[in-house]
C-alpha cells in the first residue's frame, strides 16, 4: 500500500454474526439437497408452485447468510483522488472507484459515543469519515497531519 492511500477496516463481524451466516449458509445447502438431489415433496401441489416455493426458501436463506456475513472496507487513494468501498464475504468482494471531488477541509468531530472522528470533507460538502479515535489530542494530531499532507486547511472541533 503506498503511503498516500488510506485503508478504513471495520474489522470482522462478531461471533454470532459469523455463526448466524454459516447456520443459514448451511441451510440454504441442506434446501438445495433436499429440492434438487432428493426431489422430496411434502404436500401435493402443483409442480411449479413447488418450484417457486422451494427456490424462494433457499433465496431467503441465502440472503440472511449474505446478511450476517458480509464486511466493509474503504480504501482511499490521495495521489490518484479517487476512494472505493470495498464490499466482501471472505475473500469473495467488490468495489468500485470513484472519484473524489476537490477536497476543500479536514475536521475533527467529537461524536455522541465520545469519540473523534477525523473527516474530509469536499466542495460540495461530502463527508468522509476516514478515522476514530477516543483520545481527542490524538485526532488533532493525526488531523493537522493529513491536511498538511494534502495540503488543505484544518478545522478543529469546537
């Protein structure tokens, strides 16, 4: 990574969430064997309400492991002015960049948790949230730094 890029992580998703996305992950697998492999039917309906029904349970478990799995990243690249969110469930992911207008500012924030947050902000007032952190000397600090790096100007929280 090179030193004008900027990588958020928001870490990996807590235990339950990993266990609730393999429970559904799993039971999506167990749908598709019993409707595809087995070709059990346990009431006497009609062939294509059967399909749809059986194609809707497995969509809808799927959907919950996706759900319970699914982690996020945002990468910004400062040379280049473009950022990306990085979307992923294992190393399976996706992401597209896009551009980042003019940067106009860097701030710090003290949000409703007590923590600082560092933000950029553009022209048109777009915010992005590039880092946290719970000592407030410590998100000035790193603030002035960025907003030197990028050559902007630096708002301190009030």
């Amino acid at each position: 990574m090179d030193k004008n890029d900027v990588l958020i992580s928001f870490g990996k998703r807590s235990v339950f969430n990993r266990i609730m996305a393999s429970f559904f992950f799993s039971l999506s697998l167990y749908l598709c064997y019993k409707r595809f492999y087995l070709n059990e039917n346990y009431i006497q309906i009609s062939e294509a309400v059967q399909m749809r029904t059986g194609m809707f349970s497995i969509f809808i478990t799927i959907f919950f492991g996706i759900k319970f799995s699914l982690n996020q990243n945002i990468h910004f690249n400062f040379l280049e002015m473009k950022f990306r969110r990085y979307y992923f469930i294992g190393p399976i992911g996706f992401g597209k960049w896009q551009k980042i207008r003019k940067l106009d500012r860097v701030s710090t924030f003290l949000n409703v948790r007590e923590e600082c947050e560092v933000n950029i902000w553009d022209v048109r007032n777009n915010k992005y949230k590039i880092a946290v952190f719970v000592e407030i000397d410590n998100a000035v600090d790193y603030g002035r730094d960025l907003a030197k790096s990028l050559k902007i100007k630096f708002l301190e929280r009030n």
